[in-house]
C-alpha cells in the first residue's frame, strides 16, 4: 500500500476570483497584442503605398510618405533598392525625387551587379547622370562600369554620357569581368561618334580580352565598316605602318 506523503495532491479547483483575474489577465494580453499588430498594417500598407508609387511614377504620393518618415532604402521583396526599381519602371520622376532623399544609397546594387548610374547610362538618361553625379554617386567600381553601358548605347545621347564620365575620371580602359573595354562596347553596339570620342580621349586599341579579341575584331565582328575604319587609323598611328 503507498504512503499517504507520496500522493499526488488533487489540483486545486479554481475559485471564482481567481477566474476572474486570470479573465482580466486574458483581456490585458489580448489588448495587448492587438495594440502591438495595429502597427503592422501601418507599415505594410505604407510599403505597398511606396511600391505602387514607383510603378505609378507617383510623386506626391512619395512626398507623404517622406513627411510620414518613410525609409526610402527600404528592399523590395525581391531584395531590390526602390531608386533601382524605379529606373527599371522607366518611373523617371520617381527616381529624380529619391536620388535627391538624403541618405540614399545611391551606388546599391542589383542582382546583376548594376547600380543606378549603369541603369541610367544604359537607358540614356542624361540629366539623372547628372544629377546622381551630383549627389555623390560612384563613377568607377570593379567589373562593369557605367562608362561600358554609356558605351554600349547606340544613340547620339551615348557621346553626351560618355563625355559626362569622363569629365568625373571614369577609367576609360576599365576592364570588365571578361576584361573587355568601353571601346570594344562601343565598337560592338554603340554609336559611331562615341568610338571617335573613345579613341580622341586616349583609349587603348590594343588591349585584349579573355578571348584574345580587340576592338578593331568587335567592329569586323559586327560588320560595322565606319567603325572598324577609324579604329585601324588609331592603330596604325600607335604602332605604325606594317612591316610587309
């Protein structure tokens, strides 16, 4: 038979006042709680607010968000800076209103390595060059530069945005991940002007890429004659006449 001292106690029965508190207890957290989750929607209704005012171009919208202490650094969901997502957007009032937000990351990158500066060249949006210039963004970075992508644009704006780099010392043989240069962009897709501007401004003909390619070979390459002319000028001034 076991001992009366090693018996489990019966648990006590609640009384009516301690159910009384522990209702109030409830009611408290409760309130609590919900006090605390009034302040999500808030947020998730300002974000949304702010994503669909870089789809909209919406600036007004951007200002009461601004006045609201939003944080215009603020990550999409896929990790993406708003000033990126807004040059994507082609959201060009947009975008001119965050690059001027104090504290703006200006030089963020996306998924491809590509800040604003390489969007705004690549779709040749002076002015913005200008103005994220202005404000203190980045000109030279590894790899691709803005000057490639200024390179890269087959219209006359490509001169105005190449001349813009340059003027701020963009490197003008800047080598990218496979080592080629602005000029073998420009021989490759660009404007025939830029190449001019290029080779005037002292780009080197002879570097070489991984592939062992020149900017004379990206210009044959694409059957670009008027540019492929000027390039071999430029070389025979460098390494002179042939020998044959």
């Amino acid at each position: 038979m076991q001992h009366a001292s090693l018996q489990h106690p019966a648990p006590d029965r609640p009384t009516t006042a301690g159910l009384d508190r522990r209702a109030a207890l409830i009611r408290l957290l409760v309130a609590g709680s919900f006090a605390a989750g009034l302040c999500q929607p808030a947020a998730a209704g300002a974000y949304e607010d702010f994503l669909r005012a870089l789809r909209l171009d919406d600036v007004a919208t951007l200002r009461r968000l601004q006045q609201r202490g939003f944080d215009f650094n603020t990550l999409d969901e896929n990790g993406q800076a708003p000033l990126l997502l807004a040059l994507k957007l082609d959201s060009l009032r947009a975008a001119e209103f965050l690059i001027q937000q104090p504290g703006l990351d200006l030089d963020a990158l996306n998924a491809s390595g590509e800040n604003a500066l390489m969007l705004a060249a690549l779709r040749g949006h002076v002015g913005l060059m200008r103005l994220l210039i202005r404000q203190g963004a980045e000109v030279n970075q590894p790899g691709w530069t803005p000057l490639h992508y200024a390179a890269t644009h087959a219209s006359p704006v490509s001169v105005e945005m190449i001349d813009l780099l340059l003027e701020q010392h963009a490197y003008i043989d800047a080598a990218s991940p496979n080592e080629s240069t602005p000029l073998m962009m420009a021989a490759r897709y660009g404007h025939p002007d830029s190449v001019r501007l290029l080779l005037e401004s002292g780009a080197d003909v002879t570097i070489k890429n991984q592939q062992g390619l020149t900017a004379l070979d990206f210009a044959v390459g694409a059957g670009r004659r008027d540019i492929a002319d000027p390039i071999r000028r430029a070389l025979r001034a460098r390494t002179g006449p042939p020998t044959w």
